[in-house]
C-alpha cells in the first residue's frame, strides 16, 4: 500500500467536520428550538431521542456488514458516503419543515419520522467513512497520524456548533424556527462539500487491483457475513478497545449535565450572563486544546506506542477531571476557563488513538481470521458511543438528584449539595478514565507486533500468489 500523501489525509479528515456536526447538530438544536420556542414536552423529545437511538443500534451494524460486502468500482464505501450526505442534508432540512400550530403528540410523530429518516442518513455516511479510516495505511505510525488529521476537522467542527443557536436567535429572521430553516440548508451545504473530501481526495483502497487479488478461492469463500457482528467481539484486541472506549464515554459523559449548573450557581453565585461567556470561552479553550494536543499525541505514539501513550493520556485526563475539586471555585471563577484543557488533552488523545488501534485490530482479524471487517468494527465503535450517551443521558439525571440538588433553590442549596456535585463530577470521570487505562495492560498489539503482523500478511500474500500462478 503506497504511502498516504497530505492531501489524502486532508481529503480524509475533511469529512470528519460533516461526521461530528450531523452526530451532534440535532442533539443540541431540536431541544433549543422544540422546548423553547415550540413548548413541546422535553419528556416527549426524549423519548424521540430513544426511540432514534434505538434504531440506531440495529442500523449500525448492518451498515457496517453492507460496506464490507460491497464490490463496486467505487469501492467498498464511496458510494455509501455519497448518498449518505445528500441524504444527510435533505432530511435535516426536513425535520424544521413542520407547520406551526399543531398539538404535541403531532409534532412527537413527526419529529419521530423526520429523525429516523435523518438518524438513518447519518449512519449511511458515518459508518462507512469512520471505516474507511482503518483501512487507508498500513503503518503503524501513519495510522495515528491519519487520525490526528480526522480530529483537526472534528474540533474545527466544535467551533462551529455553539454558534448555531446564537444564528437563529438573529433580529433578521422573524422567529427562530425561520432561523433555524436557514441554518438547516447552510449546514446541508456544509455536509455535501467535505464530504467530497474522502469522496474526491482519498483514494479508493478496495477497488485497487492488487487489494481485490489479494484473496485466494478459499478467502473469497470466508467473505463477511452477518454472523460476523456477533463474532467481532470474539477478537481480543478489538474488545478491550471497545471496553475501553466505553469506560471512558460513561465516566467522561455521565455527569457532564452537572457542569453547567454547578457553574452557574456555585462558581458564578447564580449570573447564569456571566456563566453562559465563561462556558463560551471554556468550550473555546478546549476545542483549541484539542487541535494543540493533535502534534503531542503524535509524538508520544511515536516514542512510547499507541496503548503506552494512550495509557498516558487517560491518566492526564483523570488528574484534569481531579481539578475540578480546585478550580471550579467562586473565590475565582475565572479558573474554569483553564479546567478543561487536560482533560480535552486526554479526549483528543483518546478518540485519535482508539482509532489508529481499530486499525492494527483489523490487521489482527485478518490475520486469525482470513477476513477484514473495517465496517463491522466501525459500526461496533459508533454504536457503543451512541448507546453510552443514551444510558449516561438517563442516569445523569439519577445522579442529579442523588446529589440533592434543585432548580428552584439557585445557587441556595442545601449544605453539602455543591461538595457533591463536584465531588461526582470529578471522581466518576476520573475512575472512568483510569479504568478504562488499566483495562491497556492487557491490550497485546505493541509496535513490534504489529510489525510481526505485517510480515506475516505479506507473507501469505506472497505465497498466495505462487500457488495461484503454479
């Protein structure tokens, strides 16, 4: 496999921007708009969300077998991504399409609709293209750097979203729901155009001829099949990243809803004006962070391997999730502003990192198991981060309450409600992560052996060859 150029990589992280705003734009858009312009019951619009992601977790890993079945001479996930962006962008634009006036249950049923058919475009694009990922570069270091191009676009991405609400709020629009059908076609023009990124600039790794001869009448025979979603998690290396991977989105994400309320009414004394620039800020320091980290994690893969350096980084976000112990404090509230950077570190790091080793698992897979399954393994990432948000959305509200604290007392409580909150929002985020780095002591792949793996790939191949030609 030729060695990627800059603007492989670039044309590859391009689509990483429309990934990150489709996963998210709904998530922070509908409630904004449905909850506080429409009046539609929050209790209605999570079920919507449930019901979305639920479906999610059957469409992903089917998405996942189809990519990597599919032979065309487009190859295995070009196609996917095309149609998933244009349909991405036309059911975004529908889901505001609705007409004012009608009764909650309507709008519960039409929002339902239009999200199923936007959450189903969105795996359509995501799950081919985080795949098409692990398959681009063979190198062990390159992987990482692939993937630090990926989280470039990602937090340019992360710019981008907090602004969202701030545009429909303009005097010019007459109602926010028109500014939100506004935004709704600039960001369908936004999916379309980087998703030409992997589309036109990324080569198209299935369909060249060397990688469609690879596989002898025997391999050809092994092809993926649907058993093979279930039988994913029976490689080793993939299933302590997954249990990695989700060790750290509930430990990161299930009391992330205290961090607002903890700053408006302890660290702001309840100036929600003063707090909502303070998070502004905050959330710009740490998408900059993220971008500043991308060299570093490099780096450090570089010199120590990818789990070492990921082990590394998880740590460092755990010691940054500690500080909040400290540093979210109304004596200076400025400090939140400086909290967040090392645990974005170790996000970044995470998500970059993960990444690269789905890729050496894919060469494990094909080495044990004379098949690769990029698409299986995309779709299993994607849908173990999906259904953590779901479960650590629900049970952020039982640890809320746990907590002691209520709305109506503002920055009142009762004593002991803010030692709690900051004492969950520290240490559950902190266990998480260093679990989740204890849990990559017994991740096997090392630099050596994936460089053992490589030559025992090229090897077959080269035998395979022989025997065809005898």
């Amino acid at each position: 496999m030729k060695p990627l150029t800059f603007w492989n990589k670039i044309g590859y992280g391009a689509g990483a921007l429309t990934e990150n705003n489709v996963q998210n734009v709904v998530n922070i858009m509908l409630p904004l708009i449905m909850f506080n312009y429409m009046g539609v019951s929050p209790i209605l619009l999570g079920y919507v969300f449930a019901i979305a992601r639920l479906w999610d977790t059957v469409t992903d890993p089917l998405m996942g077998y189809l990519s990597d079945r599919t032979r065309s001479r487009f190859g295995k996930r070009k196609p996917y991504i095309l149609i998933g962006a244009v349909m991405s962008a036309f059911s975004f634009w529908l889901i505001w399409m609705f007409p004012e006036g009608k009764s909650q249950m309507w709008y519960f049923w039409y929002l339902t609709a239009t999200c199923l058919l936007f959450y189903t475009s969105t795996t359509l694009f995501c799950v081919p293209y985080i795949s098409m990922g692990y398959e681009l570069s063979s190198d062990y270091n390159e992987r990482t750097r692939v993937m630090g191009y990926r989280s470039l676009f990602v937090n340019c991405g992360a710019f981008i979203l907090p602004w969202m609400y701030w545009f429909t709020e303009r005097s010019w629009f007459d109602t926010p729901l028109q500014g939100m059908r506004c935004l709704s076609v600039v960001s369908g023009v936004i999916f379309i155009l980087f998703a030409l990124g992997p589309l036109l600039l990324t080569p198209t790794v299935s369909s060249r001829k060397e990688d469609m001869e690879r596989r002898s009448e025997k391999e050809r025979y092994e092809r993926v099949g649907i058993v093979d979603i279930f039988t994913a998690f029976r490689v080793k290396p993939f299933l302590i990243l997954v249990v990695v991977l989700a060790l750290s989105v509930f430990g990161l994400f299930l009391v992330l809803s205290f961090g607002l309320n903890l700053l408006i009414y302890y660290g702001c004394c309840g100036d929600k004006e003063f707090a909502s620039r303070l998070a502004g800020i905050a959330g710009l320091v740490s998408a900059g962070s993220c971008i500043a980290a991308i060299p570093v994690v490099n780096f450090a893969s570089k010199k120590l391997g990818k789990s070492r350096a990921l082990m590394l980084f998880l740590m460092l976000g755990a010691l940054g999730n500690l500080s909040i112990l400290v540093l979210i404090t109304p004596a200076m509230p400025y400090l939140s502003i400086v909290q967040p950077i090392p645990g974005a570190v170790g996000i970044s790091a995470m998500w970059m990192l993960i990444s690269a080793m789905v890729s050496d698992s894919c060469d494990y897979d094909e080495l044990c198991n004379h098949r690769r399954r990029e698409g299986i393994f995309g779709a299993i990432i994607s849908w173990t981060c999906k259904l953590g948000y779901v479960l650590c959305s629900i049970g952020g509200g039982y640890f809320l309450v746990w907590s002691g604290f209520e709305l109506e007392l503002g920055g009142g409580q009762q004593p002991g409600t803010f030692w709690n909150m900051r004492l969950m929002m520290s240490c559950i985020p902190a266990a998480g992560l260093a679990l989740a780095a204890g849990a990559l002591f017994f991740y096997p792949l090392s630099r050596e052996r994936m460089l053992e793996i490589k030559d025992a790939l090229e090897k077959r191949k080269t035998e395979m060859k022989e025997s065809e030609c005898d």
